[in-house]
C-alpha cells in the first residue's frame, strides 16, 4: 500500500490548463447552440400570443360588432373601456383571463393599431425593440401570421 501512494503523482499545471481549455470550448459550442434556439422560442412565444389577442379580439367583435379602437388599446381585452365606443355586450370575465396584458418576450409591450373598428394589427417589435428592423431583428406582426 505504501508503494502505490509513493508512485502516484498529481496533475502538472500543463494538464490543467489543456483541461480547462478544452471545458471552455465546449462550454462555448453549447452556448451558441443554445443562445440560437433561444432567439427563435422568443420568436415563436410572440406570434403564438399574437394568435392569443386574435382570439380575444374576434369573440370581443362577435359580442360587440367592432374591435376596440386604438385608444382603448388591448387593455379592452381585460376591462371593459370607458371611452370612445363602448361595448353593451361585455362579459364580467373579460376576454383575457390577466390582470394586465401581457407584454412581449422581450418585456415590451405590444403594440395595437384599429383605427376603424374593423380591421387591426398588433405589432411586437421584435429583439431590437424598435419599430421596423430586418432579419433577426425584424418586427412580428399579426399581418404576417
């Protein structure tokens, strides 16, 4: 037993740091894959909760006969508005089961125009957070859905 300890012997500093090297690079490789699919759950999470306003707002013009315009804004999904047309057939529920509306993944809010009562768009602005953008940084749109 006394030989065997006096023959083992610890790792040189050269061992640790190809370690630690070749930790980092995979470390690194599993970070970009990842930090991809983030960006397109984000994506996915927005046009699905899009989807979810489209569904409040046809069952709100069903009840009502118009969307709410762009002032009542989608708060009108949760609360019955108290300006401009007000809706007779509101449910006590509401149309969204929140307290507040929601805002986008990447903690903005939505944006929702009807000038008309008759024909929307809600609009995130995407990871830049800005109006328009191309690529990754492009705007989400109901229009597009």
């Amino acid at each position: 037993m006394k030989h065997i300890l006096q023959n083992s012997r610890g790792l040189t500093l050269i061992e640790i740091i190809v370690t630690m090297t070749i930790i980092a690079i995979f470390a690194t490789i599993a970070f970009t894959q990842v930090g991809g699919y983030v960006g397109k759950a984000r994506i996915n999470a927005a046009k699905t909760q899009i989807k979810n306003f489209e569904q409040a707002l046809e069952l709100y013009k069903t009840d009502n006969d118009f969307f709410p315009t762009t002032e009542q804004g989608l708060h009108a999904l949760i609360a019955p508005p108290t300006v401009g047309n007000v809706p007779e057939n509101y449910p006590p529920e509401g149309y969204l089961k929140k307290k507040d509306v929601p805002k986008d993944p990447w903690n903005t809010p939505y944006v929702y125009i009807c000038e008309d009562g008759e024909k929307y768009s809600i609009l995130s602005y995407g990871p830049d957070k800005k109006e328009g953008g191309t690529g990754k940084g492009a705007d989400i749109s109901s229009d597009d859905l």
